[in-house]
C-alpha cells in the first residue's frame, strides 16, 4: 500500500474506528483520530499477516476488520491519555 492509500485509509478507518468506540471514550480532536486511524491500518495489516490472513484479488474484509478493531483500540488509549481532569459532568 503507498503512502497515500494509508492515508486515505487511515482517515476512514480512524473514523470508523471513532464511531466503534464507547461513546464517552472518544472526546479526541480529528487529527488525533487520523493518527489513530493510520496506526491502526499498518499495525491491523500487521497482526493481520501474523494470523496468516492471505491477500487477494479483492477486498481484504478480514484485515479491514482488524484495522478497525486496532483503531478503535487506539482511539480509547488516545481519550484515556488525553482526558481533562475534572471536566466531567
């Protein structure tokens, strides 16, 4: 994958990372859920290779999947990392 395919993928599967998450566990900003995004598509490509996922002609679904897992894993990290002390209502 280039470059720019980990980006454009970064953007959606953070995103849709994002939307997986816990509701009270994704207050980032936009850019950070990018960063997550990306993280997770080479990290789920990544695990998705250790646990022998073959690729192919088509869409990969099952290193989508995982890619969106890892993100909104990321994603609950980067909330917990950034959370504001005492905001809570």
């Amino acid at each position: 994958m280039s470059i720019i395919g980990v980006i454009i993928a970064g953007i959606i599967i953070g995103l849709l990372g994002k939307w997986v998450a816990p509701k009270h566990r994704d207050n980032i900003p936009l850019w950070l859920t990018v960063i997550c995004g990306i993280a997770g598509v080479l990290v789920g490509y990544w695990l998705a290779g250790l646990f022998g996922v073959a690729e192919t002609s088509g869409v990969d679904w099952i290193r989508w999947l995982i890619s969106i897992a890892v993100a909104a894993i990321f994603v609950i990290i980067a909330a917990s990392l950034t959370a504001r002390r005492g905001s809570r209502i």
